[in-house]
C-alpha cells in the first residue's frame, strides 16, 4: 500500500524550501503575527511548535538545538521571552485565521500568530 509522504513541496526543491520554512519561522518569532499563504501557514505551525516546547526546557541541549536550526536572535528570543509566557501550556501555541483569496493569483491566504 502506498503511504503518503508528509509535508508540502511548495515548488520548491529541498534547499529552497528549508530555507523558506526557517525564514518564515523566524519571521513568525520575532515579529508575532504574519500574514501568508494558508499553505505556508499550516506548513510552520507544527515546527514552530515544537521549537517553543523544546524552548520551554532552556536547558543546555535546547539551546543547542534551537542555535543550530535557526538564527541566534531567534533562538533567543524563543528562550528568554517567548516560552516562558507558555510554562503553562501544553501546546496550542499557534493560531491561524483563515482569509479570502489574493487578488491577483488566488491563492488562499491566512493569517499565522502566536497565541497570547
């Protein structure tokens, strides 16, 4: 039986789409709320939660993970400021809100933020 394989493509080839998915990870980071594809949107979701969970253990290994997989601005700010408002919470980080359709391609677009 065939299985499906997970992820999207996003006409991308692998480098370009992994250094798509950074960008746009760190972008959600550091600024909160960015407004995309909903494509894109579900795409960063599940990674960007599993980077805050590793950064609620801000133990020696987490920050290594979290440096090597993203900038050190990023990693950072998901230590210091991001998880610790989350301490709580056990998952459910994110939220994306569903948007019409772009104009000049159609494609869907959502809106991707951190929950407060």
């Amino acid at each position: 039986m065939r299985k499906r394989k997970k992820g999207r493509k996003l006409s991308r080839k692998t480098g370009p789409r992994k250094a798509l998915l950074k960008s746009l990870i760190s972008a959600l980071v550091l600024k909160g709320k960015i407004e995309i594809s909903e494509a894109r949107a579900k795409e960063i979701a599940g990674s960007t939660e599993k980077y805050i969970s590793r950064a609620k253990k801000a133990d020696l290994a987490a920050r290594r993970l979290l440096a090597s997989r993203l900038s050190d601005k990023v990693a950072k700010k998901l230590i210091e400021e991001i998880a610790p408002k989350y301490k709580e919470r056990n998952g459910g980080y994110t939220r994306i809100i569903k948007l019409g359709q772009r104009k000049t391609d159609g494609a869907r677009m959502a809106i991707i933020e951190l929950v407060n």
